[in-house]
C-alpha cells in the first residue's frame, strides 16, 4: 500500500474524506462559529481537487482559481463573523437552533 | 518519499478536519483547523503548487484564522453543552457516510481507467501571475470589487445602530 505510485487522483480521496467531513459538520453542530469552520473545510476540499486536477492535465489555471476560492472565503469569514458577533450581541448566543426569529409560526 | 509524504499529511489532514467537527470547544476547532490547512499545504507542495501552499499558509492559516481566533476569545463561549437532537445527528452522519460512499466509488472507477501520472505544472509566482492578469483579468477585477463589498458590509455589521 505505501510503495503504490502516487498519482494526482488520488488526492481526491483526501478531498472527498474532508469534503464529507465538513458537511457533516455543517448539518451537526449547533455553535454558529464552527458551522463556518466546516464552511471552511468544504471549501478546502473544494481547493484540494483544483490543484489535484491542475496536476493532472498540466494547466495552472487550477491554481488561479484557488486564489478567487481564498479570497471568497476571506470575505465570507469576514462578513460571517460580523453577523455572529452582531447576533451575540443582541441574543447573548451563537446557537443557531435558538435563531428562529424568521421561523413560520405553523 | 512522496508516498510518506502523501499519506502522512493526508492523514494528518482527515485526523485535524474530524478534530474540527469533534470538538467541544470552539477554540480547539479554530487550532484543529490551522492544523489541517497547514497539512493541506504540504499536499499542494507535494502538486507542484509552492506558491499556493505558500498562499495557504499566509493567508488562510494566517490572517482568516487569526480573525476566527480572535473572534472566539471575544465572544468567551463555553463549550458546547449539547448537541442537536439525535435524528439530526444520525441524519448528518448518514449523509456525510453515504458522501464519502459515493465520491470513493466514482474516485475509484476513475482510478481504474486512467492511471494517468499527472504532468509537470508551473506553480511559480510568476507564472500564475501572469495568468491571473490574462486569462482570468475579468475574474480578478471582480474578485477585488467583491472584497471591497464584504470590507464594507462587515463594517456595517460592526456598527453599534444602524445609520
């Protein structure tokens, strides 16, 4: 197993584990930071298979959409954590099962 | 060499991410997370992508994490006291499973057909920023008007009363 040639695709592997990951913990966990953390990890994932498939075919063009990737995560980073910090401040919590203010009633 | 590499950062990455999502406490995911972008680069390093892993470590486990950080000290949350009730955690974890399930069938018919070993790719900074001010000139300009809009849009948020 640890003497197979490595080839490009198999880097997906670890980018669909984490891929999976990441979801489970956006659907799992409750805390509002940690759901963008797996937000985060999803993206990841998301950037492992861009550079894996830029190795495969040889184009660098993978490589530069993982920059717009970053920078899209930066800007949702920022503006997440803006909303979590205006909702502490208002609710004393970041759960998100406890954020129902625009629930249907019925 | 690459095959140590490969496996040891590989499962360092699976064992960092699983920490993310396990974890009781906000603050132990943030540094479980820094844990796996920085073995994350060691795979793009491993891809022929030295300035993306470089980019990587900079920025994603640098500044965004650091906003993360920081972010979780000033709000002072104590762990989670319990998670979502067990149908929506056994939903999750179905899901999640049959994910993995599915995208390991499709990798691994892949893999049968192809055995192809990948090709060299130039991952220097000059290169990619050449391509960037190229090929994805469009893409870049925006990318840099999207930027501004969430700089704006936090600062908003950040405000005490609306204005």
């Amino acid at each position: 197993m640890m003497d197979m040639a490595i080839v490009p695709m198999h880097y997906l592997i670890w980018s669909a584990l984490v891929f999976a990951i990441g979801a489970v913990g956006a659907i799992v966990r409750r805390n509002a930071l940690v759901l963008i953390m797996s937000i985060e990890l999803m993206l990841n994932a998301a950037n492992l298979a861009f550079i894996a498939f830029a190795k495969q075919y040889g184009h660098a063009g993978g490589h530069a959409i993982v920059f717009f990737v970053m920078a899209i995560a930066a800007a949702e980073a920022a503006v997440g954590l803006a909303i979590v910090l205006g909702v502490f401040r208002t609710r004393q919590t970041v759960d998100v099962d406890e954020l129902d203010a625009l629930r249907d009633e019925t | 060499m690459e095959s140590v590499m490969f496996w040891g950062a590989g499962i360092g990455l699976v064992i960092m991410s699983l920490l993310v999502v396990i974890a009781r406490s906000p603050l132990r995911s943030a540094l479980a997370l820094i844990a796996a972008l920085c073995m994350q680069a060691v795979l793009y390093i491993l891809l022929d992508a030295s300035f993306v892993a470089a980019m990587q470590i900079l920025v994603y486990a640098g500044a965004i994490m650091v906003l993360f950080l920081f972010v979780i000290m000033l709000l002072n949350l104590r762990p989670d006291a319990q998670r979502r009730p067990a149908y929506v955690a056994l939903g999750g974890k179905v899901l999640g499973g049959g994910a993995v399930a599915y995208m390991a069938y499709r990798i691994l018919q892949g893999l049968v057909g192809s055995r192809g070993v990948g090709q060299a790719v130039d991952g220097s900074v000059k290169h990619i920023g050449v391509l960037l001010l190229t090929d994805y000139l469009f893409a870049f300009e925006a990318i840099s008007v999207l930027l501004l809009v969430a700089v704006v849009g936090a600062v908003v948020f950040g405000m005490r009363k609306l204005t």
